[in-house]
C-alpha cells in the first residue's frame, strides 16, 4: 500500500488493511498450550492491497488468510496475500483496477474482467477436506493454498468438474466425509438460480444440479441435515439496472416476500417444497437437523439484512442477530418457518462441535458483544440449548476490544460433545496487537487458558478454519 486509505469505516481502526505479511517461527506463550491441541488454526478476510475504486464495501477486499501452527504446545504465525489474478493485475499498474462490487466502475477498458474472471477476491473463508485447503468467496471457484507455507496454487475446479462459484460456506458430513456446497446466480450474473454439489470424502465431485429461485437473491449460507438441504431465499436482491447507474446492485426489498426451498438430501431436487418464511435475514446459521419430518434450524437472524441498502440507495441501519430457531413441520401441507428467538443476545459467527453437524445437538457457540458502545464483537458465548443457559468471556471493552469467530476443536475424537478448546483472535486495538487465544469450552467464563501473541494487529475478518495435524 503506497498511499492512505479513504475515510472509510471499513477501511479505518480495526477494520485498517496491515500491509506487512509476516512468518514467525514461534510466538511468545501467555498460559500453557494444550499438548493434546496439534494443528492449523486459520483465519481469512479482507485486506484490501491499495485505496478502493468508488465507495469501498467490506466484501471488496482483497483476501489475506492468517495461519496459527501449533505443535506439542509451540505456536508459529504466518500470514500472506492470496495472489488471485485481481491481485496481481493491480499490483503490476500499483493501484486499483477493479471495483468487484460495480464492475462498471472498473479501470476502462476492464470492465469485462469481473465477469470473467476465475479467482475471484478468496476474501470469506477456508475449509480443510480431501487433503486440499480451500479458500473461497461466493461468488467464484474455490482457491487452493499451501496449508503450510500458504502460497498461493490457484483457482481449483475439481478437474474441470466445477462450472459454477463455491459458497463460503460448504457444509462437511461428519459421518460420511461429504463435503456439500452450492452457488447462487450460478449460470450468470443476477440469474435467479442456486446450483447445488456434493464431493465425496476422496474429494470427487459427484454431483451438480440447477435449482431455480424465485429472484436473484443473495444466499450466504444454507443448511444440511442428515434427509434434506434448505435454501433459505431472503429479498436482498441483486440487479443489472442497478450496477449500471452507478448503485450498490444489491438491495434489500422486503415486499418480494421470502421462502426456503427444502430438497431430499438424497432424492432429487426435483422434489424441491417452497416453505413460506418472513422476510427476515441470515448471514450464518449455527446447524440444522430433523426428525420425523420435523426440520430444526438455529440461526443468527436480523430482522433485515445489515451492511446493504434500500432500493433507493440509502442506507438501512445496522442492527443486531439474535439466535433463532426455526421449526419446519413438513407433515404440515401449509408449513412455514416458525420462528422462536432462544434468547436478547446479540448473536453472530456461530459454531458447533464439527462431529454434531447435520445432527442432534445441544452446544452451540457464537460472538457477541457486551455494550452498545462500539461495532466490533468482543465476547464469546457458549450456549447449552438443552438446558436453555449460556456462559461466556468478554475481551476487555467493545470500542478496543473484538475477536474473530471461535472454532471449536475437540479434545480428541472419541471425546463428549462439548469436550474441547474454542481458538479465537483476539485483538487490543489500544495496544494494536492481536493474539491467538484458546479457551476451554467447557468452562469458556474462566476466560482463556493460553494466548500466542503477535506484535502486530490482525484486521477484523469474516471466518476461520482448522486442520488437524494428523
């Protein structure tokens, strides 16, 4: 980065790109290190390389992903840019090119460039499955990177298999190895469609099917369990005319009404059930199951899409997700989504034990935040949904205070649900220093156990991931 940064809430404070990637072989230890804790911890998001085209948009940056190695109680630390094509082609004319939110705000001449291009800004999350480490956005294929070193490898298709983006958020069957993932707008841009794939544990793609949608909406995360795929259809809606004048081309148009189209996980999408929903909004849901014909999902629901504007441009105030339930009673020929809030907490990011996933399930953890003072999430909660109790820790005060999402990391295979370490950055900004934090989940309000600290600051970012040594 050789020149400031525009006044941008995105792009000041804890949101500040760092323009430094950095390698240190082991970190200064505050606590002890579980020995029984081997792996990669991850954590991608945006770092956006030089001052953005236009209104700058948190989803528009750059990606830079952050790898914690830790080995036998030693932690080492490397971050690095992902060189996708757009990284590359601004660093060679050393500004700016590309607006990925307005294509036709691109340097002239590359307007073209963000409808063909393959690698995308892999800004949002990472996934471990089949021996590759994926980074992905949603609106392109997966980027594959070194899970050691994270060079960058390129845009992975699955052998020419994959035409379509990869969500950021595949959804991995604990039992089978099934990795499922979809994509929206998938045969074009603003088509009103999601494709929906599977890969198999040996990382085959075995399946890909086209699934139409009832508006070209924006569909982050979906849901699987054991018998059905949910894809919830929220009216934030993406349009060509808007891109053209100059607008944001997504906007959020409550009157278009929402559904959740659920399909037989193991049938056909051809059996798809349009379930009526209220027009509410989800960036992440925490996990989903079903019995009997009876679908429950827990979400973290707005009550309307943050971060995103009115069809007129202006911009709808932030406001807070709360953890959500959803029943689906599909015996019911007039279901609908039911919704019941668990509880007043501001619920965002939230986690399960990955061995629970697409099943039954009583702990669930996400971020929060302690105060109306400040923008960042500051604390970590545990939930316990069987006995309807949540504990938690808070990272000093809100307005110098945030952490990443927590990932959860079992103790050991064969151990109890619950029975393992939540791994979060947290992040000073009076000190402008980040570290990696690890609590045990089962006694997260004892705070953490063990911090690995850097000297510099991480920027906040959306999603992390986890790659057990063995």
């Amino acid at each position: 980065m050789t020149e400031a940064m525009p006044d941008n809430r995105f792009l000041q404070g804890a949101f500040a790109p760092i323009d430094t990637e950095y390698e240190f072989a082991e970190l200064k230890i505050e606590g002890e290190v579980p020995r029984d804790l081997n792996g990669s911890f991850y954590r991608n998001g945006p770092n956006q390389q030089f001052p953005p085209r236009g209104d700058y948009h948190l989803f528009a940056g750059d990606g830079m992903t952050h790898a914690f190695h830790i080995d036998d109680g030693k932690v080492s630390y490397r971050n690095r840019w992902i060189r996708t094509a757009k990284f590359k082609l601004e660093q060679e004319h050393n500004k700016a090119m590309i607006d990925p939110m307005n294509p036709f705000n691109s340097e002239q001449g590359f307007e073209e460039f963000v409808f063909n291009d393959k690698d995308g800004l892999a800004n949002t999350a990472c996934v471990w499955h089949a021996g590759k480490f994926l980074v992905m956005e949603e609106g392109h294929p997966p980027f594959e990177v070194d899970p050691f070193t994270l060079e960058s490898l390129g845009s992975y298709n699955y052998g020419g298999k994959l035409e379509t983006a990869m969500t950021a958020h595949p959804k991995l069957d604990p039992l089978t190895g099934e990795m499922v993932f979809f994509a929206y707008m998938a045969s074009g841009p603003f088509a009103s469609d999601v494709a929906l794939h599977k890969v198999n544990a040996e990382g085959v793609l075995t399946e890909s099917h086209m699934i139409d949608t009832p508006y070209p909406a924006m569909v982050h995360d979906f849901v699987v369990t054991e018998n059905y795929i949910l894809f919830p259809i929220f009216p934030l809606i993406g349009t060509l005319e808007r891109a053209m004048e100059g607008k944001m081309p997504f906007a959020w148009e409550p009157d278009q009404g929402a559904t959740v189209g659920v399909i037989p996980r193991h049938g056909s999408p051809a059996d798809i059930r349009w379930v009526e929903c209220d027009p509410v909004f989800v960036f992440h849901f925490m996990n989903g199951f079903d019995r009997d014909g009876v679908i429950t999902v827990d979400a973290c629901q707005f009550a309307y899409a943050p971060l995103f504007p009115r069809p007129d441009g202006t911009m709808l105030p932030d406001n807070d997700a709360k953890l959500t339930r959803w029943t689906i009673d599909l015996n019911n020929p007039s279901a609908r989504v039911v919704h019941h809030q668990l509880n007043g907490d501001r619920s965002e990011f939230p986690v399960i034990d990955p061995r629970r996933a697409m099943q039954d399930y009583r702990y669930g953890y996400h971020t929060s935040a302690n105060s109306d003072d400040g923008e960042m999430y500051n604390k970590v909660v545990a939930v316990d949904l069987g006995a309807g109790t949540t504990s938690s820790y808070t990272f000093g005060e809100r307005r110098t205070n945030f952490i990443s999402e927590a990932i959860f990391v079992p103790r050991a295979e064969d151990a109890a649900e619950n029975d393992g370490y939540l791994l979060t950055v947290a992040t000073d900004l009076s000190e402008g220093k980040s570290s990696l934090a690890i609590l045990d989940a089962q006694n997260v309000d004892a705070g953490p156990i063990a911090k690995a600290q850097l000297e510099h600051r991480i920027p906040i970012g959306f999603h992390g991931g986890w790659r057990p040594a063995s």
